[in-house]
C-alpha cells in the first residue's frame, strides 16, 4: 500500500485576483475556503478553492502575482490539470463555460469525456468525466446545482524532456504505476488508479524548457495521512535521489518539497489539521487569515493586497 494516496493540491501563478475569484467562485462554482497570503512573499495573495468542506484532494490553490509576465508551456512542466465531474455533466459544463465566453474542446481521454479549456489567465484545465469514488462535500452556495460541481482534482499532465528519469521517480519515490498510454501520454496511477490519483507524462525530447509566470503551475502536491506518514513519504523520496526540505509547518497542513527529476516542483502534504484549524466551517474564505507569524503584520499587510469580494452565486 503506497504511503501517498492521491493528489492533494495544485498551485497555480495567477493574474489579477479579483478576476481569479469571479472565474473559480463564479463560473467554475468552487468554494473560496482560504484566503491568506503566500508565507514567503507576503504581498501576494494565497487563494484557495475547494469543495464545500475544503477535503484535500479537491483543492486548487493560487499565487496572484503583480506584474509577472505570460508563463510559456514547455518542459520540465506540469502542463495540465484535469478536475473531475460526473461524466453525466459535459454537456452542462459545455453550455456553461460557452454563456461565459469560454473556448472549450471536447474530447475522450482513457475511456473518459473530457473538456478542455484555459482560464482568464492562460491555466490549461481540463474537465473530465468520472463516476470513481472519492472524498467529496457539495457546497451549498455554489454557483453550479451539486449534480454538477467540480469534485476536486483527476490528474495533473507533466512534459518532459525524456521519460525514464521521470518514471522512475514516480514508481520509486512516490509509489505510482503505469496503467495505461494513449495519445504519447503515459498514465500512472498511486493504489490502483481512480479520480484524484492520476499523473500523466508525456515527452518532447527537443522542446523548449517551460518558464515560469502567469497561467503556468507552481507546483504540485501529493497527499499522505499525516506527520508519521509524511516522514516516511520524505524517506522515500530522499532514497530515490530526492532532495527534500525539511517539514514546512503551513499551518493547514505540513509540507516537504523537492523536484522530480525533470524539473516540475513537487510537494507532500498531509490531509490536517484543516481549514477550520482556525476559522469556522460555514464562514470558510470570508476574511483574511494570515498564520500566525505574520499576525503582527496585518495592518501592512492589508495595505498592499488589492481587496477582493466573492461574486454572489446564482445556482444554474
């Protein structure tokens, strides 16, 4: 049984945040379930989006940076990331992201309906139909009825340069195995496979390297258990050749990071204490929460943060 069980966040550079907002909570229909700042660079924004209950696994994360240019897709990248809705719900969500302006693609990935689209600032998301199982708390405010939220994450696309520095990382470090190639992707899967535990690699031996900026992700994060589990996942991946940090107390969760071979950030991070560590369930994303350390910042803080407010959700 692999210590990792699945996909735990992903963490995006993003545009303007108010634009950010008005997309995931207005149109995509997620929660807002933290809205903190990045714990290294306190100017920015940290924006977290979930599912109603904020359960890892079904979090997009998001660092509006100002004034960062254009990322550009290339390798040594996570391209690509796939969220999981039932697969009764493409047409829904073909017909919604169009009444919003939205170029969509409908396609079939592995058996499975997908739309893919970008975001307002250049993300390469996809939609993809799944009836797998999987941790899941509708919210009762979104934009979108609960038949057809956004469940959480299905996979996240890496390109690479070559393949086999990659792959075996993935099987020695992080326990995931190959389940299927389709298309020059290659899909792998952590403790059988199923939504929310997929990473897929495809290589382009002469392309360019990616760069880093708006619409590129950050990172990637992979979810264990808890403090004991984490050690152990962080053994793992220093004998693969893995140079993790240290554990990152994040205060909703703990962290290691370290990057895969070629070259795409990875994190580890454990399912607690949570988002209500210190905010009530029901008022989740409200107000600006920041971790203790730079409490007595706040008023400096909030002074250089442009305000965002939650567009009001219209149920469709």
């Amino acid at each position: 049984m692999s210590i990792i069980t699945g996909l735990h966040h992903v963490t995006i550079n993003a545009g303007d945040p108010q634009e950010n907002v008005d997309f995931y909570v207005g149109v995509l229909g997620m929660r807002l379930v933290k809205k903190t700042v990045n714990q290294d660079a306190p100017d920015t924004y940290h924006l977290f989006y979930a599912d109603g209950a904020g359960t890892p696994g079904t979090e997009l994360t998001f660092f509006p940076w100002r004034g960062m240019g254009a990322g550009r897709p290339g390798t040594g990248s996570i391209s690509e990331v796939a969220l999981a809705v039932s697969s009764a719900s493409l047409d829904f969500w073909e017909a919604r992201l169009a009444s919003h302006g939205v170029v969509t693609e409908r396609t079939q990935r592995f058996g499975e309906p997908v739309l893919t689209f970008d975001d307002p600032h250049g993300v390469a998301l996809a939609l993809s139909g799944t009836d797998d199982p999987r941790d899941f708390t509708p919210w009762a405010d979104s934009a979108v009825a609960p038949a057809f939220q956004v469940r959480g994450l299905h996979a996240v696309r890496l390109t690479e340069s070559s393949l086999e520095p990659t792959e075996t990382f993935l099987e020695r470090g992080l326990a995931f195995g190959l389940v299927g190639e389709e298309d020059g992707w290659r899909r792998y899967a952590v403790a059988g496979g199923g939504s929310g535990r997929l990473v897929e690699v495809r290589v382009v031996p002469n392309g360019s390297r990616a760069i880093s900026g708006t619409g590129s992700v950050h990172h990637v994060a992979f979810r264990v258990a808890d403090d004991a589990a984490e050690q152990r996942a962080r053994e793992e991946v220093t004998a693969a050749g893995g140079h993790a940090t240290p554990v990152i107390d994040r205060y909703w969760f703990k962290s290691v990071y370290f990057r895969e071979p070629g070259g795409a950030l990875f994190e580890i991070a454990t399912d607690g204490p949570g988002f209500t560590i210190d905010e009530d369930a029901a008022t989740l994303g409200e107000q600006l929460i920041l971790p203790p350390f730079l409490e007595a910042h706040r008023a400096e803080i909030e002074r250089m943060l442009q305000p965002v407010t939650a567009p009001r959700a219209v149920v469709t």
